[in-house]
C-alpha cells in the first residue's frame, strides 16, 4: 500500500468517513468518501478511499454514469471485486429511485419543461429504453406515472391498451408520453413519430388527448409531437 495513503483505520477519527458521517451527517460528505462507505474496506493494495478515487475516475467524477455501468466494467477498476461491484450499483440504484420515486403532490404539467424536470432524472442515464405515460386530471395534475414498456422502442410493440389502461382505471382527463434515448441525442426518430400518431389516434377513439410526446436525452429533451424545445402541454 502507497506509504501517502495509509488504511482507513489509522487515519485520526477525525478524517475517517464513517466518524465524520455520524458527526456531521451524511450530507456533508463528498463522493469519495461516501463510495467509501459503501466499498467497505480496501485490500492489501489500497484503502477504500483509494479505490473510491479510481472509481471516480472510472465515471470521470460523474456519479450518474455510475448507473450506466454493468458489473464486469466496475470490476476492471483494481480494489472492485464482484461483492463491491454490486454494492455500488446496488446504492446507485436506491439514489435513482430514491429520486424518482414521488412525484410531487399533483404536480402540475404547464409544460415540457415540467415534463423533463420530473422525468430526467430516472430516464436521461438508463442505457435501455423505457417508455412511460403521465397520467393527467382535468387540471393536468400528475395522477400518476405508468411504465409502458422497456427496451427497443417499436411501434408494435407500444399497444395502446398499455397506455390507455392504466389511465382509464385513473380516470385520466389525458397523458403526456416520455422515453429517453440512451444515446443522448433527443432527436425524435420516424419510429419516435410513429408511435405518437398511432397513440394520439387510439386517445382521439377513447376520449382521452395525448397532450405531448417528449423523448429525454442527457442534457435535454425534444418533442416527437411537434417541433423539439417549443411544443408546450398547457
């Protein structure tokens, strides 16, 4: 072990993680020293705030790449065996859904932007996509968010019982359909187009508007319904 980075346990309790993290709450630490906490201890080779660095690295300081990793990837950082890999993930996964997991008391859509903002974070860094419906009340307060699919995006593949059910048992007023390109680019793509005509025609059917379709990429989003960064849902 490099002589500059001794063991956790012989650092002075005031710089180890886990002191700190009960003294001054979790909040206060950075992310190397919380990656710390969740890898455990280091090997003979390394502490964990070492390996808590290489990991860093290995995402370029971007926490949320982190979720875009599979095991085998974390594992080729030295110090990261399998057990430690999926600790990380794990903790990733809860900061996700964490995240995700409300949405704020019929929250009101006034427009994509509103969309983007309850959405992003738990679609912009999937590498798969997934294919969700907002369903809306008369005042387009947030009912509830209903996962339609997840993977590829195809067209035959999104029926529209899968949208439309849910909002029904809702009594959904309308939805706002979202996915996210794993790739980053928002871009609509014709198939992105196709599947907005075919449900906003099966809504026309059953009474029920589809206000909008916007696709979610890393740092923005477009709509499949209109021209992107300009169609509003209000």
């Amino acid at each position: 072990m490099n002589p500059s980075h001794p063991p956790i346990r012989e650092l002075p309790s005031s710089q180890r993680p886990r002191e700190r993290l009960r003294t001054l709450g979790v909040r206060v630490l950075p992310a190397r020293e919380l990656i710390a906490l969740v890898i455990g201890s280091g090997g003979r080779q390394a502490s964990a705030l070492e390996v808590a660095d290489r990991v860093l690295d290995r995402c370029r300081g971007r926490l949320r790449s982190l979720s875009g990793l599979d095991p085998a990837a974390l594992e080729e950082i030295p110090g990261v065996g399998r057990a430690t890999a999926a600790r990380i993930l794990a903790a990733v996964e809860l900061g996700s859904r964490a995240a995700a997991e409300e949405v704020p008391d019929r929250m009101r859509i006034r427009g994509p932007e509103d969309v983007y903002r309850l959405m992003a974070p738990r679609l912009r860094d999937l590498p798969h996509e997934e294919f969700h419906a907002l369903l809306l009340n008369t005042q387009h307060r947030v009912l509830r968010v209903a996962l339609v699919s997840r993977g590829i995006l195809d067209a035959s593949l999104i029926h529209p019982r899968e949208v439309f059910r849910p909002a029904i048992l809702e009594n959904a007023a309308s939805v706002v359909l979202v996915h996210n390109h794993p790739s980053g680019d928002p871009t609509p793509s014709p198939e992105d187009r196709a599947v907005t005509r075919q449900l906003s025609e099966a809504g026309r059917t059953m009474g029920i508007r589809v206000l909008d379709h916007l696709v979610v990429g890393e740092r923005g989003w477009s709509s499949a319904a209109g021209e992107a960064g300009t169609r509003s849902v209000a």
